[in-house]
C-alpha cells in the first residue's frame, strides 16, 4: 500500500540529501555486487538484465538541455513543477553502434542485436502535490510524447 503524498508544496521542492561521489560511489559498488551474485543463480532473473556483457549497467544519462526542456513544458501546464520523478522501466533496447544511440520500445525490436527487456529510466516531472504532469506533447522535437524523458544513454555500453 502506497502512502499518501506527505509533503507540503515547499517540503517537497527541497526533497533530497546531498552526498559525496565517494559516499554514491559506494552505493553503485553494493548495487554492482548485488547484480553480479544474484545474476548467476537464476538466467532470467532481474538482476541478471542489468549485466550487458558481463558489465552491469551502472545508470543513465540524460542531457541538460532535455531537462531544462521538460522542466520548461511541464511548467507551462501551470501546476506548479515541485521536482521530477525517476521512474525505473524495462524496455527492449537496440543500439547503433556508428552513432552510440539507442531506440527503445515495449515490444521487441526488429532486427536489435538482444531481445531481452533491459532497464531503464524514466523522468517525469510532478506538480506540488505530488502527482505526475501530463504535457502537450507538442512541445517536445521529435518525441511522440513529451510528458516525460526516456532513452537516456545507458551507461554501459556508453560511457563510463
């Protein structure tokens, strides 16, 4: 069972505790090691969707200027953006090697080099009171719909 959302429009804004890149460092090693037992013991299991060839795939990355955009459009709607929410997915993946991008889709992909659904994020802004912003999707270049940013570059295979 879900809680209600328990914050007020300020509280909610400055949600969020700074850490050190050791101190988050240290986190993503516990995740790493988590992935890396757990992977073996079962083939198909969760765990085992966050290793491409034999890596574990540490996050995703998303540019500034999408989020300044998203941001941009979700404050539009006139709801009062209080912060973004991250939401984890699994998706079908297929990489372009030539240009290190990738296309994602919830059914699998013609053709992809690997057919099994990896995770993802997902970042959706949300209004003060804690419920998702729905967007024009309009507003976003090149986006079927831009109430919320996806197909970041997964780290790995790109990036470090």
């Amino acid at each position: 069972m879900a809680l209600k959302w328990p914050f007020d429009r300020q509280k909610s804004k400055q949600l969020g505790n700074g850490f050190s890149l050791a101190e988050i460092k240290d986190f993503a090693t516990n995740f790493n090691r988590e992935v890396k037992a757990n992977s073996t013991k079962e083939k198909n299991s969760l765990a085992s969707k966050f290793l491409m060839d034999g890596e574990v795939r540490k996050g995703e990355f998303f540019g500034i200027e999408r989020i300044n955009e998203l941001l941009e459009l979700a404050e539009k709607s006139g709801r009062g953006v209080s912060g973004l929410r991250i939401y984890y997915g699994l998706a079908y993946e297929n990489f372009k090697d030539l240009t290190e991008e990738s296309e994602i889709s919830n059914v699998p992909i013609k053709d992809a080099k690997d057919s099994e659904l990896r995770p993802r994020l997902f970042l959706v802004p949300v209004d003060e009171d804690g419920k998702d912003i729905e967007i024009d999707h309009t507003g976003f270049k090149d986006t079927p719909d831009g109430s919320g940013l996806g197909n970041g570059s997964p780290q790995p295979p790109f990036g470090k």
